[in-house]
C-alpha cells in the first residue's frame, strides 16, 4: 500500500503501462503465430504477407520500451529465414 501521493501515481502509472505492454506483446505473439501457420500451411503468398504484417509490428513494438530493438531484429531474422526456406524447398520441388 502506498504512503504518499506520489507512490500511488507510480502504482497507478506502472499499472497502466503493464497493461499497454502486455498488450503489445500479445499484439506480436500473434502476429507471429500467424506467420507460422502461414508457413505451416505451405502457402508462399500467404506466408509473404503474414511475414510483412509481422515484422511491421515487431518494428512498432520495437521504438516502445516493450522490446529492445536486437531482440525485434532477431525475430525478424528467423522469421525471413523460415521464409526463405519455405522458398528453397518450394524449388527443390520443381
């Protein structure tokens, strides 16, 4: 329990931003499980979209103090390099 008037603002600021944070990176899970369902399901088109929807929202995430920009930098290379697979195989195929 807070003491002073300005422990309370920083309960009530700290609250808020949690809720915002979670939010934003429940925002970036999903996109980046559609990306792989995306991949999942074979669909090259699909994938391409889905990767681009996701890495713009990991970079919008990313000028936040939700997630350092190296770790949005680093999901956004694994995730061109499923694609990138995903496009190699794709060849291997035909």
């Amino acid at each position: 329990m807070p003491n002073t008037k300005s422990a309370a603002k920083r309960v009530r600021q700290t609250k808020k931003r949690n809720a915002l944070n979670n939010w934003r990176k429940r925002q970036v899970k999903d996109a980046l499980k559609g990306f792989l369902a995306a991949v999942a399901s074979g669909d090259k088109a699909a994938a391409e979209k889905a990767y681009r929807d996701a890495a713009s929202m990991v970079d919008r995430t990313a000028t936040t103090s939700t997630m350092h920009r190296n770790t949005a930098a680093r999901r956004k290379s694994l995730m061109a390099r499923r694609l990138k697979a995903m496009d190699e195989i794709g060849r291997a195929h035909v």
